[in-house]
C-alpha cells in the first residue's frame, strides 16, 4: 500500500464521523484537499488535524443547519458539560465510598444501609445518565421537541434524588458526594430553563411562530 493510499484510508475513518448526507455530498472533494495539502511521504494525520477535522463533525451532528437561539446553544453546552460533571460524580462516589460509610457509621448508624444502597445506585447508574446526558444534548441541538419534555422529567428525578438523598443527612457524612451531585443538578436546572425559553420555543417548534 502506497503513502498516499495509507494516508487515504486513515482520513476516511475520520471523515465517517460526519453525517451521512454531508459524506455523500462533499466527502471526496475534502478528502481531495486534505491529499493535496499533505506534507511528502506522510502516512498518518497529526493529532491536532484529526482533532479539527473531529470537532467539525461533532458540531454538525450537535447544530442542524437551522439557525439556533443562544439559549439553545447554551443548553447544548451545558448538557455536555453535564455528562462531564456527572463522570465526575460517580468518580467521586467511588474514590469516597470507604470513607463515607465510616462517617455514616459514626453519626447516623442507621443510615449506613441507606448510604451503602445510594453508592451501589449511583455506580450502576451513572454511565446510563453520562449517555442520556449526551442523547438530549444531541436531540435538543437538533431541534427535537420531545426532547425537551424529557429533559425536564429527567431533571425532576434528579430533584428528587438530590432532595432524598439531604433527607439522609447526606450532607453531614458525605459533602464531598453532595456537593458533586448538586453540581449535576444545578446545570440540569439552567439548561432546562433555557430550553424552555420563549426564543427557544420558537425553535424546537417553529409552526408556532408562523403569522
């Protein structure tokens, strides 16, 4: 396999991270600049081209090409930076789990039931809320109403988790998991306010805004 052929197949895997409809209409004739502008004898794309190439196919899977409110984008943002926040979260959790069954054990020892059944919970569950995170992030930058009713049931049982778990004195034996948790919900609140903005409404349903 010649380099160029080599150089070829790598710039191909990459260039799939895109939508299907914008790899049918333009995928050759990019892939024809990026051959024509690579160095003599190269066999592998650099890691800060690959990373651009990437992050253009992410905007466009996350942004339809739509106009978006700001509140829209914002809540996009935040949504993704909740995925961060709630890996954050469950790492936390685990790094503490010793630690906060002690002070558990301590001052509440009828909490220690509780605490160990909220630590097993919040490791099952949250690669699944990492995913959701990143599922609503993608379907509300795409304008999906229905995403925006889950956003806010999902958002109504993280209140409701964070509220039981202050209702086993959470915060007296375990501040380090509180504080992680009420992180999480804090972003989960400001982006489904900006969803439901009136600019926002417009965009997630747009027949409504028709005179």
């Amino acid at each position: 396999m010649s380099d160029t052929q080599s150089l070829e197949r790598v710039y191909r895997r990459i260039l799939a991270c895109y939508p299907r409809s914008f790899r049918a209409d333009s995928e050759d004739e990019i892939l024809t600049v990026l051959l024509a502008t690579a160095a003599e004898g190269q066999t592998w794309v650099g890691g800060a081209e690959a990373w651009d190439l990437i992050r253009g196919a992410l905007r466009m899977r996350l942004w339809p090409a739509a106009p978006r409110p700001r509140t829209v984008r914002a809540a996009v943002r935040l949504m993704l930076a909740g995925a961060a926040a709630e890996l954050a979260a469950m790492i936390t959790v685990a790094v503490t789990a010793s630690s906060v069954r002690a002070a558990a054990a301590a001052r509440y020892p009828a909490a220690v039931h509780a605490a160990t059944v909220h630590q097993v919970l919040v490791l099952a569950v949250a690669p699944v809320a990492i995913g959701l995170w990143l599922w609503l992030a993608w379907a509300n930058g795409q304008g999906e109403d229905w995403a925006r009713m889950i956003s806010g049931a999902c958002f109504g049982l993280l209140t409701l988790s964070i509220l039981a778990t202050l209702s086993e004195h959470a915060a007296t034996y375990a501040p380090a998991n509180l504080i992680a948790a009420t992180i999480v919900w804090a972003i989960g609140l400001v982006s489904v306010v900006l969803i439901f903005t009136p600019a926002a409404g417009r965009y997630y349903r747009p027949e409504l805004a028709q005179p």
